[in-house]
C-alpha cells in the first residue's frame, strides 16, 4: 500500500487552507507539510494497525497484522488452525525432539505451485510440506518403504542415507 498519495493529499489540504493567506503563511505552510511527510506517515501506520488489530478481533481463526516492505506497509494475514486442525503431522514414534529445522531451496514457479496447494488445502505451507514429505516416506502397498543406498565406501560411521524424491 502506497502511503504517498494521502500523504501529498493532506499536503495540499495545507496548501489549500493557506491560499488566501499571505505569502509568508503560504511559505510556512509549505515548510511545515514538506517535514510533516514522516509524522503523516507514522500517524497513517499507527490507522492501519489499530484497523488491523480491530478486524482480528471480530474474526475467528485469522490474525491480520501490518507489516513493513522497505517504506511501504503490507497486509499480511495468518489463518490459525483450531485444537482439533493440528499445524503440522505428528512426530514419528520415538522422535525425541519432536522437529527439527531444515533449509528447502525452490525454484519460484515451485514455490508458488507448493503456496497454492497448501491454500487449497487450508493449511500453512510447512504443514502441507510436512504432509507430502510423509506421504513420500510411507511404504507403498506391498513394496519396501524407500530405497536405501549404503554410504561410500572408505567412510566410517557413515549415517545411512535415503534417496528418492516426492511427488504431490
């Protein structure tokens, strides 16, 4: 959302109030409304994070919050799952820890195409990579659960790796 077009509104309300003022007034006006462009802006930030927390409070299972992208302030809305819609799948038995954090490159295209269908699937985009990541890993019906490949020879105590790919 572009904050420059109120901004450049209110500064020429200014002008416009001191038009029949004389020359001096005008110029103080105009000074004044050139250093006012931060405070405007401030004022209009602080608007649209009380409207945001406002619709937040009347809506069920959604946060709304404002956000800044270098100067400019985005809506970004977060859908909350209730108790019994859980964010992401369960740990796998005897999974002490319980998750763990890991690094996923993507190419645009597929990161929209992953958005898409977690939106479509009303969840976030962790639980739905959760979900088709563990899809991936079940056995198929009859069949061995993935193939394992033994680690290079030469290396002691070398973890097993696991090699294969998902599909969605």
């Amino acid at each position: 959302m572009d904050l420059s077009e109120y901004a450049e509104s209110l500064r020429r309300e200014l002008t416009s109030i001191t038009r029949f003022a004389g020359e001096d007034i005008a110029r103080a006006a105009e000074m004044i409304s050139e250093t006012l462009d931060s405070s405007i802006r401030l004022a209009l930030l602080d608007v649209l994070s009380a409207a945001a927390d406002e619709i937040t409070a009347d809506l069920d299972g959604a946060t709304i919050d404002v956000r800044l992208t270098g100067t400019q302030p985005v809506f970004v809305v977060t859908v909350t799952h209730g108790a019994d819609e859980p964010d992401a799948e369960p740990a796998e038995p005897g999974d002490e820890a319980g998750s763990a954090r890991v690094t996923l490159r993507l190419s645009e295209s597929l990161k929209a195409r992953v958005e898409a269908a977690a939106m479509a699937g009303g969840m976030s985009v962790n639980a739905w990579l959760v979900r088709a990541i563990s899809r991936a890993l079940e056995p198929p019906a009859g069949g061995s659960r993935m193939r394992s490949s033994s680690p290079p020879t030469g290396r002691k105590n070398s973890a097993k790796r696991y090699t294969g790919f998902a599909r969605s």
